[in-house]
C-alpha cells in the first residue's frame, strides 16, 4: 500500500514498502498536527491562503491551523469556509511584512508581524512548521534568526522538487547561498538525500553535483572538493559524483546538489523554457483552422501534459537545515499551489524530517576526523 | 529589403534597414568566401560534415570550402556531391583529434590532425573560418593557441543563440571560463553586443548581465562591478542591468553575459527542460484514441512548434574573442544541424564580426581610464 502524499504525489510501492508502512503507523502515533500559516503573505493574501489551508484540511483531516494575521479580514472568508474556522485558531495582529521590504528591515520592524508571529510559533513548539507565500528574504532571515541552524548544519539552504523524465527530483540550494565551500555543499547533500526520502518517500535516493562536465578535473575546486568529501562519508554509496544541467529534466538522480547563484539560475532558466514551450505551443494550435478543431480531440491528452508540468503541483520554496520546518510557497500562486506547500511541510513534519536530519548528521558527525585526515 | 541570414532567420527590417543596405554591399565587393572545414569532427562524420556543406553551399553559393581530412573516406561522398567537390579543395591528412581527447594532448600529438590543419588555415588566411563538429575543449585550446585572442580581449567565451518568446537571443560564456572578473564580463558584453549586431542583425542590441535578483545588492561581487563598469562605457545605453534565469527564454535583452560555469548550466538545463516538454507531450497524445486521431489534424501545427525549438536552427557554438572565427557544431548533430553552424560562420565572415570587434575594443579603450578612475 502505497502512502499518501502530498501534491497528489504517490510513493513507489516498489521502493519503498517498509517505509511507507513506517509511515501509516507515525500517523496513528502522533495524531493531529498544527501548521502556522503567514495569512498575510503573498499576492493574494489573504484569501489564497485560506482557502488553500480549506483544502489541505480535506486531504489533511488531523490537521490544525495557527491562523496570523487580521482578524477582521479572515473574518468574513472563515464564515464561508466553517470546516477550516472549526481547525483553526485566529491569531490576530495589525502588522505583516511587505512584499519589497529588505530582510533587515523586516528582522527590526517586523516582530509583530503575522510571519515573525507564525515563526515564533514553530520556535516555542505550538506548531510543527510554519508556511508563508510572502516576502521570501524576509522569511529566510526571520526563520534564521528565530529557529536557528541545525546543530552540525553551517547554513540553510532552498529546495524544491522538480518534475523529470523518471518521476521527481529535489535540488537544491535555490537561493540562500551565493557562494559555497565544500562543507556546504556536503551537508547539503546529506539535507536534500533526506528530504528526498520524507518527501518524496524514497529509500535510498541518488545525490549528484551539479557541473558542468562529468570528468574529474572540470568544475570549480569546491564542487570537487565536496565530491571527494561525499565519497567518504555514509551518503557514498548513494553518491553518483556530477551531473550536468540537462540531468536535472532528464532525472538521473534524485536530487541535485549546488550553490544558491546557479541553482537559482537552474531553476528560473527551467521555468522560463517552460513557458517558452507552452507559449509556442499555444500559439501554433491557434493558427490555423484545422489544428482549432483537432484540438478538441487532443485537449484531454494536453490537458494531462499540462497537469504534469503544473508549477502549482511543484509550488514550496523549503528551508532545509534549520531548527524547525518552514515552507515558502510562491507568491504568485492561487490556492490549490498553497494547500500543496502546506502539504510539503505536512509531510516533512509526519514523516519526521528533523530527527531524520538529526541522526544522519551525527553518522556524519562520526565519520568528519577521517574525512578530513584523508582531504588532509 | 531583408538580408537572407544563415539558419532561415530573418532580419526585422524596421530594426534594420540601413545595416541591410551595407551588408548587400559588402557581399558584392568581398566576393567568394572560403571556409575551412574539420571533416574528421563529430559523431557522424565525415558524413554530416560534407552534407552539410553541401545544404550551405545551396544557401550560399559564394562559398568555397577547404576539406581537412582522409581523402579516401571523402572520395566516395564527394562523387555523389558534385557540386561540392566542385566548390572544394581537399587537403588529406591521416590525423584526426579523438572525441576524448584531452586538450593538452591534442595539443601535443594532434599538429597534423584535421581540426589542426583547418584552424592553421584561418591563421594564415586561407580561409576566413573554421567549423568542426569535433572535441570541444581540444578546438577551443588549439584556437587559442594558433588564432590567438583580440587585441583588448583577455579570454575569449563560447556563445549561441537560443529562441526566445522575442525572437533570438544570445548567451555568454557558455564554459569556456568557469570563473570571471569583472573585467571579463565587460569583454563578454561587448563581444556578445557585436556578435548580435554582425549574427541577428540587430542595430542596437540590448545587453544585460544574468544574475540571481533584480535588486542592486544582489549577486556575486564581479557581478555587481561589471555593472558598474558598463554604466561607464559606451554600451551604457543598451545595458539593462540584471536579468534572472527566466528573462533567457522571454528574450528580456538580447544578450545574456554570465560567466561560463553559469552559462554551461542554464545552457544545459534549458535544453534538458525543452527535451522533458517533446517526452511529456509526446506521451499524452499516443496515450489514447481520440488524441492519436486529433492528432493527424494538429500534427502541422505542432510540426510547426517542433521546428521552433529545433536545435538543429541554434547548432553552433561561437568561439568569442579570437583573432579569427571559429564555430564548433554539436557533435551529434545532422547535415542540416552543420549547414546551420557553417551559415553563423558565413554571416560573421560577411558581416565583418571581426572588423566591428576591433572598432569597439577601441571606443572602449578610449573609455578604460575614466572608468577605472571612477571605480577606485
């Protein structure tokens, strides 16, 4: 029996028996769960955000929500959603941070705010994660500041879940990290193999880094030094050394490991072809009358395609490597994209994402003297 | 009027009209142009390689071409492509630069190969280009070596040219250099500017630098200074700051600078992204009945989609920077894949790419004290 996953995701039966099984039991264990939602966060805050929590809440029925924000502007859309105002708890405050505001400024002026609020909430353990569609720096330095770094993890990173060739792939760091050393990038690696086996509920995922060349000497000297490092520790079996930019698409592993300026660049390049490709497709069955008709008998099976390549289905921006779960989702996103990036920080909180981060930094931990001997 | 450009582009005219008219000119007073091929180069070769040149020389009827490579295995193919024995000199040779050869030792060993020879011919003026679908890193280090970088040109960059939801647009450096100065990135923008003007025709091509935030703080340091530099040059009014990952494929500028780890990957990724739409697509519509009818009848449509995106049009990998023009094509690629990247060496032959690069390296140097002065 495979386990229900968020985004409509469903795990590979056949990779992952024990685990989901592991699974369906911590849920029974633990019963219900509650989420922090930054109501004022995003575009269209805040009646995305609602109405995104009211339908996780319907895949999610032991969930429970710590709502941030105005009361008096949740009021009225709580009257029209009475199963989500049931699970939740209003936590009213005047202040939110602004979409343009500088992370420094959102870190001095923001401490009523209904994202610091709902950080806060993560830190003092009322909620298991906190997610935000708004001001993505902000929330970064905000969730730094308050949840703090995982012990044996030196930075945070961004990552996200892309669709591929074979399935789903994680990469990451999307943005945190302009520059990274070795170090970095190796606890990356071990933050993105174990966010692969709680998200994407696979047992043993493949790592790679990205480069641009597949032998040895090319690349930067942090992006070989980090494989020489891997190759030493627990997560070198699954270690698969470089990929290249076109294995990103083509998933030939699952997840891929690089710094925040070119995964960035990776990940808003990907975007942009995507809607290059849906833009030249658009226009080509509108030019001509009888591609208009045909269209009706192939607009299931586009239909279809466009559900696979649906930004919304891979909508939450997560901070990995902190002391609690945080989840950005997009700002621009509509409801359905919110409830998905709830359902990410869902699965990580059931699926235990911070003690698994926890032991395989300690099995790191062991193994660093020889490492670093060996790097001399 | 138009000017006929390599790979079925057009001109916009009401960009163009007065560069058109020079062009026309200029074809009539330069005459027949000769360009030197590396018939050894690439996966298929020397098939593709001298079909190829055949489908260019339709296109381009002035062009005569010098063939470096085994005579014997020519011989049989030429006599099925008369017209282009006719338009060709063969110049035997046994050598050949291998697919896996290291840069170094085809430097050593490969003085005699064919991709030697051919870059030797542009060196001495026999021919007034090179293309070769062979080993990129042995062709870009033997160009350097032979051709040598421009005067006021510090490392020379690999660029191309990607559809965008605009037109055209082109990139730099593409993995010539995995790290860059500032400095670097001003020599990459101006030659990417000379290169749109002399390829896609452009009066005034628009120039940004890729970057991870359109906020001035954002990016690395050589980042932020070449942006600074170039506010101080003459390219001042067609630079338009930062672009992000997605501006590639909208076609936000026309030139793309990043530096060459950056640019291999988004390169790559945006070819993986495009490969995962044609699979996804292709699959939803064989996977039912009604689509697989409807399909005969969107089939021209999405024909027409096809040849939009199809590499076989952006087949050409410029070597920048050099005192001589070198084009590498995609080793994989098909006849008509190598008629495209011998037609982007025509049109920088025939549009005088090397005479306008040496015009700007001046204007700027002119320029270089100012702007070193004002930046400290």
């Amino acid at each position: 029996m495979a386990a229900r996953l968020s985004n409509g995701r469903s795990r590979d039966p056949s990779r992952d028996l024990g685990f989901a099984f592991s699974v369906e039991i911590r849920f029974v264990v633990t019963g219900r769960l509650t989420i922090a939602l930054d109501v004022m966060g995003g575009d269209k805050a805040p009646d995305i955000v609602l109405h995104g929590a009211n339908i996780a809440l319907e895949r999610f029925p032991n969930t429970e929500f710590l709502l941030f924000g105005s009361e008096p502007q949740m009021a009225a859309l709580l009257e029209r959603l009475p199963k989500l105002r049931r699970a939740s708890r209003v936590i009213h405050t005047d202040d939110a941070v602004s979409n343009d505001a500088k992370p420094s400024q959102a870190l001095r002026s923001g401490r009523r705010s209904s994202m610091r609020l709902a950080i806060d909430a993560v830190a003092d353990k009322s909620a298991a994660a906190i997610v935000s569609a708004g001001n993505t720096g902000a929330l970064m330095a905000m969730a730094k500041l308050v949840l703090r770094t995982l012990p044996g993890i030196d930075r945070p990173a961004i990552a996200s879940f892309f669709p591929t060739e074979r399935g789903e792939s994680v990469m990451l760091d999307l943005g945190a990290n302009l520059s990274c050393d070795a170090n970095n990038l190796v606890q990356f690696a071990m933050m993105g193999e174990v966010f692969a086996r709680t998200v994407l509920g696979l047992l043993q995922p493949t790592v790679a880094l990205l480069n641009i060349g597949a032998e040895e000497l090319k690349g930067h000297d942090e992006v070989r030094e980090a494989a020489a490092l891997l190759r030493l520790t627990p997560l070198a079996p699954q270690f698969q050394g470089f990929v290249e930019g076109n294995d990103i698409a083509a998933g030939t592993v699952d997840v891929v490991v690089t710094d925040g300026f070119t995964g960035n660049v990776a990940l808003k390049t990907a975007e942009g072809t995507a809607r290059l490709f849906s833009f030249f497709l658009r226009q080509s069955l509108k030019n001509s009358f009888l591609a208009k008709f045909g269209y009706l008998l192939v607009r299931p099976a586009i239909n279809k395609f466009r559900s696979r390549v649906d930004p919304r289905r891979y909508n939450g921006a997560i901070f990995l490597g902190l002391n609690g779960i945080a989840v950005k989702s997009h700002g621009g996103t509509d409801a359905l994209g919110f409830a998905n990036a709830i359902g990410v920080a869902i699965d990580m909180s059931v699926h235990g994402f911070l003690e698994k981060i926890r032991v395989e930094v300690e099995a790191f931990q062991n193994l660093q003297p020889n490492s670093e001997a060996a790097l001399g």
